[in-house]
C-alpha cells in the first residue's frame, strides 16, 4: 500500500513494533491476505484486525478456532490493509490504535452494539456470547475469570520489558524491575494453578488433557497461552532459563501437546517471535543482546562492604558515601548500586532515563542536608572519563559543598 510503514502500524499496538513483513507477504492465512485480494465491501459478519504473533489477539482467534466460525463469519485481516494502526481509517475505528479489533459489519441489525469493538477479552465475550456452538470458554467462572484478569491486570501490562526496544514498561522506568515484576506474577498465577490442576496433568496421564478449569477448556486457558509462548521463548534471553514455573510449565505442555487448536496458535505465535529472532530483534536489547561486560570495580567492593566506607545513606538502588579524598569540606559520593552499563555518562540511552533520575534526586537530598555539612547550595558534578577526571569507571556523582574547594575532584 503506497507510504505505508510497517513500523508505523506497530507503534501503538500492544505488542511489539517490528517489521511483520512475513505475514503480510504469506497467502496461506486471512491473517495475511494481500490487499489486492480483499473485497471493498466486507462479506463476513464481522472483521478481526490482528497479526498473528499478537499474544491478546491468540486468544480472539483460539475461540473462532475451537467453534469452527468460517471466514464468512469472522474474516481475520492484517490492520495494515487499512493504512496501519496510526492510519485515520483505524483510528476511526479505534481511536487507542491497537489491536486485536473487532468491526461490526452489520451493526445496523443491532442498535446496542457499536461499531467496532477494541480490547482482547471484550472481543473473546462478545464472540462467546454470539456463538453458542462448540466450547463455551465458562464465562462465568470465578477461577477462569481470576486467572484472566491477574493476567491483563499484571502480565500485559509490562509484559514490553521482554522485547520492546526502551523503558517504560507500564509504572516501571526499568527493564530489570520490569521483568523481576513479570515474573513475580507468574508465581502468583503459578500458585492459583497449582491448587485446582487435575490428576490428568499431575501424574503425567499420556491420554489425559486437562484445563485450568478442569475438562472443559476456558476463557483463562487462551488467554495464558499465548502469553506462556512469549514468556517461554522471551525470557531466556535476559538469562531466566526457568521461564514457566511447574504448575505453568505443565499445563502448558499438556495442552500444546494435545489440544490441536492450541498447538496452531503456539506455531503462529512462536513463528512470529523467530521471525523477530531472525531479524535480530534482540541483538540491541539491553540485557539480552546488550549487557554489562565490564570488570567490577572499587565501588563493587563498597557496595558490598568488602571495602569499608562511611555511608551517609543508602536505599535498594543507590549509595552515598564519604569521598576518603574530600575536595570540599563536605564532598560525598552518589553512585548507583547496578552500574546497568554506565560505566561513564556517554553510555547513557533511553533505558537509563529512570536511573538517571533517581540518581539526581538522590544527590539533590544529600545536598539539601544540612546535617551533612551542606549549606545553602552545592556544586554537584558529573565527570565523565577520564579526561574529564573520572578515576573509577562506574556513573558517580560528587554533592561538594564549602568555601575552600579542589577542582576538579576525581
């Protein structure tokens, strides 16, 4: 389509913005249907704009797969086929600019349902309340309903920290909190699992397939799926090789095992994660392609307390302590206790922002304590290298404060 940019219809998605070249070329899925070949005015009942890799939109299509709904009744399309997500034609549609969306093509037939319906699981009760055939997801069940909802509340919302290319990632400012907070849901959705998983899936029955809910498949169980695919095949590149807790991990691979429908949607899922993989998503991720490499230095040791120092505060992220060859009558030191890669300021990107700031707030109070010797202002520097006179490569801060000053300090 002529000025259409790939990155473009992905920006405002809620999944990740790289090239998804490779569905928009393949004729083999309606998710990927060239444009040429699309009809001006829809036939089907409804349209479902999403890509196939899209972890909430999965679980759209697992419901249109499990009750067998044909392309007449729900035809899946690529939102580039209408300019992308930033495109006025989508953002008419769904002024939030994401997808999975759903379009109504004969609204008109009722007069309470708008035209188009945005977000995963208002889409899923929407289809599960239209079509009565085949599974009915249990949409009234309280564990279903739980599971899926710690799911959106807690997973989807900082789930970018494990592919997207800079903080934030949803109320958190740094890929390591980020992902330490995405697994720490895990467990609890772990520990909800473990209390109602079936004999089937606990004793490793070959023959036995079992749901979150038990027999019948549910609303939780697409809705976790396809964001398990992600976590299994996402967090090993930040070094967390246990990526699914027990009771995930076995449910997980009984069903991928033995439900065919969920197998289709780990293929087209995890075929679009290696496609990204192919593309060399990951090589400039901070923490997967991109770590700390540097030795430790002295500050590691002061952190650690292998070297005494005399610290004047200290919280879970920073340390302020005595420079042991003061420059002013009050000089302390602000450093940051994960060096994340600063080693000096000019190795500084927009996964740093939040660092940053903390690190100048944190010296802002020290330089605001009288106590400390700090009087009505203070001289606080940065220098970085060492031709600036930066002596230990790890992002530190001096807070000087007196009349007599050296200069520069170290």
């Amino acid at each position: 389509m002529k000025g259409f940019s790939i990155f473009a219809l992905l920006a405002w998605a809620d999944i990740p913005s790289l090239s998804f070249a490779f569905s928009v070329r393949m004729t083999s899925s309606p998710l990927s249907s060239p444009a040429s070949t699309i009809p001006k005015i829809p036939t089907a009942k409804y349209t479902l704009y999403d890509v196939k890799v899209s972890n909430n939109g999965a679980r759209c299509r697992l419901i249109l797969y499990k009750k067998n709904l044909s392309s007449t009744e729900v035809d899946i399309r690529n939102p580039s086929e209408i300019g992308g997500l930033r495109s006025p034609e989508f953002l008419a549609l769904n002024p939030q600019g994401k997808m999975p969306l759903l379009v109504v093509n004969d609204g008109d037939q009722d007069k309470q349902l708008p035209g188009s319906i945005p977000e995963s699981d208002t889409i899923c009760r929407h289809l599960l309340s239209t079509y009565e055939t085949g599974p009915s997801f249990l949409p009234n069940n309280t564990r279903s309903n739980l599971l899926a909802r710690l799911h959106d509340m807690y997973l989807t919302t900082v789930q970018g920290c494990i592919y997207k290319a800079s903080p934030p990632f949803g109320i958190f400012g740094t890929r390591k909190e980020a992902i330490d907070e995405f697994q720490r849901q895990l467990l609890i959705i772990d520990d909800i699992i473990g209390t109602g998983i079936t004999d089937g899936v606990d004793n490793n029955d070959a023959a036995g397939l079992s749901y979150l809910c038990g027999s019948e498949v549910s609303l939780a169980d697409a809705t976790l799926f396809p964001t398990m695919v992600f976590a299994e095949m996402m967090l090993p590149k930040f070094g967390k090789d246990e990526a699914l807790p027990p009771n995930i991990r076995r449910w997980y691979d009984n069903v991928r095992a033995k439900d065919t429908d969920f197998a289709k949607i780990y293929d087209e899922v995890a075929g679009g994660i290696q496609q990204w993989e192919n593309n060399g998503r990951w090589d400039s991720i901070w923490l997967a392609g991109r770590r700390d490499e540097r030795k430790p230095t002295i500050f590691d040791k002061i952190i650690s307390g292998e070297i005494p120092s005399k610290v004047i505060r200290e919280d879970a992220s920073f340390l302020a302590f005595a420079d042991i060859n003061p420059a002013a009558p009050a000089h302390v030191l602000v450093i940051p206790k994960d060096r994340a890669g600063l080693s000096c300021l000019r190795k500084s990107s927009q996964e740093h922002i939040e660092i940053l700031g903390r690190l100048m707030v944190f010296a802002g109070e020290i330089a605001g304590d009288q106590d400390l010797g700090f009087g009505d202002g203070a001289r606080i520097v940065i220098n970085d290298g060492k031709e600036a006179g930066q002596e230990v490569p790890h992002l530190h801060v001096h807070v000087l404060s007196g009349r007599e000053m050296s200069w520069p300090p170290g």
